[in-house]
C-alpha cells in the first residue's frame, strides 16, 4: 500500500534510523510521510520512557534524566537543534528597516554552516530547561506516570510540526522544507492527529497499570491534559508560524526544527503544571 510507504521515509526524515527506500519517491510521498511523523514520536518515546525505567533503577534522578535527554538527542542526529540553533541564529540579524533585504540576510544567516552565539544560547538554554522539567517530572509527577508523559513529548513534537506545515508559505523555492509546504493538505493534518490521539490514548492505559487510584478517574483527568496540551501546543505552533512567515517571509525546513523543539519545552512546562 502507498500510504505505508511513509512510515520509512518519515523513520528517514526525523531519525538517524538507515532505512532505505526503494523505488522513485514523489512529493506527494514526501508529503505523506508527515501523517507517521507522531508514530515516529512513538518509536522514540518507548526508547525514552524503557531507557528512564532502567536508568531511574541504576542511577541517580539528575543523572537519568541527563542520560535520557542526550538519549534522546542521539536517536535524531541533533537535526532539531541544529534548525533551532539556525533559526535564532537568524532571528538575532538587526533590521534595517528595508523588509526584503533583511529577509535575504536573515535566510543567508540561517543557511550558514556556522553557529553563532545566540545560536549557542538558544542550544543551551533548551537542553537546560528539557533536563530540568525531565527531572521535575520524574521526581513530582503525581496525576500522570513520568514515563506515559516521556512518550508522549517526542509524539506531540512531531505531531506539530505538521501543524506547521498546513497552510503556510516557504520562505524559499527549493528544499526538503518547500516539499512538505507545497504538499501537505488538510488531510494529512486530520490523519497525523488521529494517529496521535490513538498513540495517546492506547500508551495510558499501558503506563497507567502500576499507577495509584482507578483506570476511569485517572482517564478522566488524562483526557482534558491530552486534549488540552495539544489546543495550546497548536496555538504555539501557529503563533510560531506567523513569526517566520513575517521574518523570513515564510517557513523552511529549520523553522520546523525550532518548532519541533519550542513544542517539547511548552508541553513539558504543561505536564509539570498538571503534576
């Protein structure tokens, strides 16, 4: 079936996984690839929450939750932080006052090999607060089981950067980005959010098993944080989204990686609200 096809190339795209796809690739499989990019998320939140399980038993709280997040950072090459680093990075280029110059050097910013310091600082700050609200969320966690909130970080990341993809312009006219721009419609954005409402909802009762109190009351509470969390994370993204699109004049595939990374930090901040 050709849907499927996108399961492998989505592995491809937001994994360091070496999967090879065979036969030619169109952009509407591109495209597609983004309906699995939650189920992606999923493949990467088991890996985290089994890791924490067993590194919570070996080792301190601090050094677990250190060890999950370069785990985690591992399993995708950095792709994410190096479109964040980029992003900021461009985000940083003083105006002139004249729009469309500054939006050529911002993109030539962005498309530079090279970190900058404010780059280095948006790094930094988001490996901080990921490892402090990890650590906030092994430690106090109440409502929810650390690990259901571990799985669900990477699945809700992926999940808006196809929030991201809807409706918005390319800042430019080539790339792996403009692919996905051009492509992804209403209903590729219908089917990545079934696909993470079904990942949601079947990882709770799984992590919910050694959990205190009963299934329905603790469903109860599970339902309105998924529901909820993913609202404001969608708010997030398209605020995100009209911000690129006025500074650089649209989106790229970098813009996707800041977006991805913004995401885990807003919904970790959530899960530490509700804990």
């Amino acid at each position: 079936m050709r849907l499927l096809r996108g399961i492998p190339l989505a592995l491809q795209f937001l994994t360091v996984m070496p999967v090879k796809i065979t036969g030619p690739v169109s952009p509407q499989d591109i495209s597609g690839s983004s309906i699995f990019f939650p189920l992606v998320g999923a493949f990467q939140g088991l890996l985290l929450s089994a890791c924490s399980l067993l590194l919570i038993s070996r080792f301190s709280v601090d050094t677990a939750g250190a060890m999950v997040v370069l785990l985690y950072i591992l399993s995708n090459g950095g792709f994410h932080f190096d479109g964040l680093s980029d992003t900021f990075d461009a985000l940083s280029v003083k105006s002139t006052g004249n729009r469309e110059s500054d939006r050529e050097k911002r993109l030539k910013v962005m498309k530079d090999s090279t970190t900058g310091s404010i780059g280095v600082v948006s790094l930094c700050l988001a490996l901080l607060l990921k490892y402090v609200l990890i650590r906030e969320i092994i430690i106090y966690s109440a409502y929810f089981n650390a690990y259901l909130i571990l799985f669900l970080m990477p699945v809700l990341s992926k999940w808006t950067m196809v929030v991201a993809m809807y409706r918005a312009a390319g800042a430019r006219k080539d790339g792996l980005g403009m692919m996905f721009l051009e492509n992804t419609k209403m209903r590729h954005l219908v089917l990545a959010t079934l696909v993470t409402f079904v990942l949601g909802f079947g990882a709770f009762p799984v992590t919910s098993l050694s959990a205190p109190g009963p299934f329905l009351s603790g469903l109860c509470l599970f339902t309105p944080f998924l529901l909820s969390g993913m609202a404001i994370l969608a708010f997030f993204t398209r605020f995100l989204t009209g911000i690129f699109t006025r500074t650089f004049g649209g989106l790229t595939g970098d813009s996707f990686g800041a977006v991805h990374e913004i995401s885990e930090i807003i919904f970790l901040v959530i899960a530490c609200l509700w804990k």
